[in-house]
C-alpha cells in the first residue's frame, strides 16, 4: 500500500516519458499534486530535484561505473533545461548532444549542459548550469534525439572536438567513425566550415589521427599513448592463424618488432569462469608459440604513459634478442 501510495500518477508519467524522466513543478501542479506532496517525495528520496522547478524519480545509477552515472545525470540535467526553455529556441549541442546520441566519451567536461542559440542575435556563454552558443547552424546540421532538437553527430563531434583535449577527441571520433555515425564527407565540410573557431586546429589532428578500427576507449587511449611516447603507428585489429586454426584478432601489432599490444580492460574478466581465463591464456600462448611478444595494458597503464611505453619498448627489445 505504502509503495502504491508513492507510485507516479499516470498522467505525469506520461509527461515525464516523452521528457526523458524529467517534469516541471507546473506540470505536477497540474496533474494534481501539491506542494507538500512534493516536498514529501523529495524528502522521501522519491524524487529528486534536477535544477531549480525541474524533478525526476530518483534514478537507480547503483549498477552503473562512476562514469556512466555521470552520463545518466548530464541526460537529466539535459533534458530538465529543455523543458523550461522556449520551444524552437536552441538545440542541444556539443557534448551535451553526444550524450544524448549514445556516444563513448572520456575526459570531457559534463558540469554545464551546451544549447546552440537557434537565434544567433541572441546572447551567447554561460548561465546557470548553461553554457549558450551561437553556431549558424542549417538543416543538414540538426536531427532529433528523444523529442529534442540537437546537433547531429558530426556537427557534435566537431563542436566537442574544438573544445577538448586531442585525446578525448580521438576516443569520440574513434567511436563514432567504428560506430559509421559520420563519414569523410560530412568532416570536411564541417571543418571548412570551422576552420578559424578556436582549437580547430586540435580538432584536425585529432580527427586526422582518428582509426575506426578502434573498438573501445581504451584501445584509443592506448593509440594516442603510444603516438605521444614516440612509437611506431602499429597495425590494428589483426587475425592471427597457426596450424589448428584461427587464434583471435588482436587490438594492435608492430610487425616489424614482433610484438602484440592489447588493451585488458579487465571487466570482461570479473565474474569470469576459470575456463574463460584459461583460453585467454592458451591464446596468448599460441600468439607467443608465433614468435610475437605480447604486453597487456590495463586502464592504470594509460595513467603511466613513460613506464608503459618503456615496457612496449622493453618487448621489442625481447623480440629481437629471440629472432
């Protein structure tokens, strides 16, 4: 009973739904709830306040990593914006945008939500938890995500790009280019179109140096590591056979030094029945029976680029000596 009690009343369930979650104080007002009650629900930890006149049902984030709730906050924190702006106004923009597209990002900046002013006479920079942008923005750069207006994913990707690191650029573009959310054509007219914004320089390298063959944020991490340490471009996502059979493809190999290096994110091992780490094993032994060295890099690795790079090179070395 007590539960049934707390339960959403259907018609502001209906309305939070086409609100990715989120509601207005005005719009609960309307569907019969009083203040009180909504004072209830807060301390209650029912609901929760987005931002200031915007709420949603506490979400559940416990089986999410720490990153990903922070994901789960910025579509909220997204979404509650939208709701109390003028409709036809802005679009969802940059980061902001590629949240809501489902893009892998790492290192970007998620504490403000960015809109792109569909005015441009209006005012641009910060307010409130509210970064505005006035971006001339046409038809081919708009789509819609969850009843919103947003920037599509390439003109997201180059928006974001301008105003991040050359890495946490590597690690979108390589997921939306793996993903085949942009093509060649559409970056080249957006850097055209970008190119005297401020770090549209960074933006190119990034997007130049950007291989859709990277399959996770970790495998690009490692790419741009071992770009920044000085190392050879090694050869991606490679298949190697011996005499019974395939032995697996692997995240990168120097050919030339005879040695494998793979990105261990580690989570598809916990929980892992011994057999999974047994044939991990047997497959690293077989690539090593070829005559490859093998190094494993795991996320603390990435945070060691000098020893991390030291033990790639350290393989060569081994490599050389055995040939």
């Amino acid at each position: 009973m007590i539960r049934d009690a707390w339960r959403m009343n259907p018609v502001l369930a209906g309305l939070a739904g086409k609100q990715g979650g989120v509601f207005s104080r005005a719009q609960a007002l309307a569907c019969g709830y009083t203040p009180q009650g909504i004072r209830d629900r807060m301390r209650a930890g029912r609901w929760v306040r987005v931002r200031y006149g915007q709420y949603a049902e506490a979400p559940d984030l416990s089986g999410l990593a720490p990153w990903d709730q922070e994901l789960a906050r910025h579509r909220l924190s997204v979404y509650a914006v939208m709701n109390a702006m003028r409709p036809g106004s802005v679009a969802v923009s940059h980061q902001s945008a590629l949240v809501l597209h489902g893009v892998p990002l790492w290192a970007i900046d998620l504490s403000e939500v960015h809109l792109n002013r569909l005015d441009v006479r209006r005012h641009s920079g910060p307010v409130a938890g509210v970064r505005f942008h006035r971006g001339n923005l046409t038809s081919e750069d708009l789509t819609e995500v969850g009843g919103l207006p947003v920037t599509n994913v390439p003109r997201a990707l180059v928006e974001t790009a301008c105003t991040s690191s050359f890495e946490a650029t590597v690690v979108i573009a390589d997921a939306t280019m793996h993903a085949r959310l942009v093509d060649d054509q559409d970056l080249r007219r957006l850097l055209r179109l970008t190119e005297f914004w401020p770090g549209s320089a960074t933006a190119r390298a990034a997007l130049r140096f950007a291989d859709a063959r990277s399959e996770s944020v970790g495998e690009s991490r490692l790419r741009v590591l071992m770009h920044n340490q000085g190392l050879p471009a090694p050869q991606l996502q490679v298949v190697y056979r011996d005499t019974d059979g395939i032995i697996g493809r692997v995240d990168s190999v120097f050919t030339e030094f005879d040695t494998i290096v793979e990105f261990d994110g580690l989570v598809k091992y916990i929980g892992a029945p011994e057999t999974v780490l047994v044939q991990e094993k047997h497959r690293e032994d077989r690539l090593r029976a070829l005559g490859f060295e093998v190094v494993r890099v795991t996320w603390s690795d990435l945070n060691r680029p000098e020893r991390t790079a030291a033990d790639i090179r350290a393989a060569f070395t081994r490599a050389r000596r055995t040939a």
